[in-house]
C-alpha cells in the first residue's frame, strides 16, 4: 500500500535527517499522484526557541510553489501526528489530508502528559477547514524511530519508562 511506502520515507528522514543530526525524529513529505514533490526534517533548537517541526519546515518549502490545485489533491505524510501548530500550518497550504504513522495517543507514551481525546477534524470543520487525518500507519515501527530523539540511540522501552515517572512524580 502507498501509505506504508510513504510513512517509510517519512521514518527514515526522521533518523538520518534529524536525530542522527542531533534533532528530534520528525520527517514528513508532501505527496500528488503518487510522487514526493517535497520532504521535510525536523530542525527545532530548543535551546536557541527556534521552531522547526518538519511539518512547518514542509509548509515553508511548499509554500508558493505549488499550486492550489496541485495542494488540495496533495497528502502530507508525516513520521508522528502534527502539533497544533504544524496541523494549522498545513490547513492553511489548504491541503485536505494528512497521514501520520505515530498517533497523537501511542505518542503521549514519550510526552510528560497524558493523551486527550480532541477532535481535530472537527474543530478544523468548525473554522471552515476541511480535513482527513488517518493515524497508526506502522506505528510500532515509528515508534522505534524515537529511539534515536537527540542524535543518541536510547532503547524505547527506556524511553516510555522515563516518561512514566515523570508522569507519577506529578
């Protein structure tokens, strides 16, 4: 199936372009009729504020260079499911569907908070915003791609088990 291919594609930006690079393990791509017109990175420094998930980095690279027409038949395919920010960066491309292979719950596993149930589609219907957003794309898979968040491979089970006691010493 496509999506698998794609998610792929996303996975391995994610360990070779970013964390391999000392970044967090993000890849995502822009897809039409089949072919990657732009792949993504993530490129944050925290240390310096500098926001650089690789759906926003994506959005800037297509960003008046492609088509309306070309953008609302498009999918962006991305390594994890986007923050708020990077899911308004990429309805404001007006592009209508979004596959994630890490949902927003198997990704809380690695988040200091617990998962909440949002409905993002319907909040994006609400503004007027149509989007699809299709998650758990070889998820145990993107998982393991965390295992090298930061540039350095750390087991996931090692990973989750930090989390969880940041999680009770709230």
């Amino acid at each position: 199936m496509n999506n698998e291919i794609f998610i792929k594609k996303c996975y391995e930006l994610a360990i070779h372009q970013a964390g391999k690079k000392g970044y967090d393990t993000f890849g995502a791509i822009l897809v039409h009729d089949g072919k990657i017109l732009e792949e993504a990175e993530n490129t944050s420094d925290y240390k310096n504020k500098i926001f650089g998930h690789a759906e926003f980095n994506l959005v800037h690279k297509c960003a008046n260079k492609f088509s309306d027409d070309v953008l609302e038949n498009a999918i962006v395919y991305t390594s994890c499911a986007p923050c708020e920010r990077c899911l308004a960066a990429i309805a404001s491309l007006g592009v209508h569907q979004i596959v994630c292979g890490v949902s927003y719950k198997e990704f809380c596993k690695l988040l200091p908070f617990d998962y909440k149930v949002l409905d993002r589609e319907g909040l994006l219907k609400q503004l007027g915003i149509t989007m699809k957003l299709t998650e758990s794309i070889l998820e145990d898979e993107g998982m393991h791609v965390f295992e090298w968040w930061g540039g350095e491979y750390r087991p996931l089970k090692e990973l989750i088990a930090e989390m969880d006691e940041v999680k009770k010493r709230k």
